[in-house]
C-alpha cells in the first residue's frame, strides 16, 4: 500500500489517505478511527468508586468498546458497598480507574433487560415502536 503525502478535507489535515485496495487494485480511501475521550456504560451494579458489574451476555462487547476511552461514565441499576463488589471481581467490566462519575439511576436500562434485577418490557417496546410511526396531522 502506497499512502499519498498528505489529504485534506473536512475532517482536517492527516485525517483520510487514499491508497490502492490490495485486493481490486482500486483506490481506496481509509480513515483514522474515531476515540471519543469520554464513554458511558451502563451496568446493572457499581461501588461508589465505579468499578462497574454485570451479568449475563451484555458483558463482552459494549464494555470492551468503552473501555479504549479515556474517561468512562458508569450508569448503575445500584450503588453497592465496595466489599459487596470486591467480593465477586469476576464480575466487574470496567475497572474504577477509568471511571470519572457515577450516576445511580434505577431502571435506566428500561426498557431492555438488566440480568438478576428485571426482563425484557415487551409490551412497552411494541408501544413504542407503534407510538413512532403514527403520523399527526
């Protein structure tokens, strides 16, 4: 791959190259990827300090991504006791050095499941999803 000196563009200097696909021969235009400073998580629960747990499938993927930020905000189902979450580290996702703020805010994962705490509200997903379409007027 050959990168051309330098682009310039909306997005600034440096901020796009346009270099040949090694697979079609074509020119190709790449981008720098995108790394907010600050993330927000929501967990089901966290110590006052942030160290953040949950349970359940949702633990790979969003957590890995609001991991490569600075900074994190972790939304909480519930504020526990440090020795509470301390006591099952196997369960934390995001480590309290990456936190800034903690918001404890129950429900807040409403209306999506939150592992140990409540189900899917599907009645209210089809509420809403119907609530969308309606046209006023």
């Amino acid at each position: 791959m050959r990168f051309k000196a330098k682009e310039k563009g909306s997005l600034g200097d440096r901020k796009y190259s346009i270099v040949q696909c090694p697979f079609t021969g074509k020119e190709a235009v790449i981008l720098s990827t995108y790394q907010p400073d600050v993330g927000i998580i929501h967990s089901r629960s966290t110590d006052r300090r942030g160290n953040a747990q949950t349970w359940g499938t949702y633990v790979g993927f969003k957590s890995k991504i609001q991991l490569e930020r600075r900074k994190i905000v972790v939304s909480a189902g519930e504020i526990m006791d440090d020795g509470v979450v301390t006591h099952d580290p196997d369960g934390t996702v995001v480590p309290a050095f990456k936190v800034c703020a903690v918001v404890e805010e129950p429900w807040s994962a409403h209306p999506e499941a939150m592992c140990g705490h409540y189900d899917n509200d599907l009645a209210f997903r089809i509420f809403y999803e119907h609530s969308t379409h309606l046209q006023i007027g």
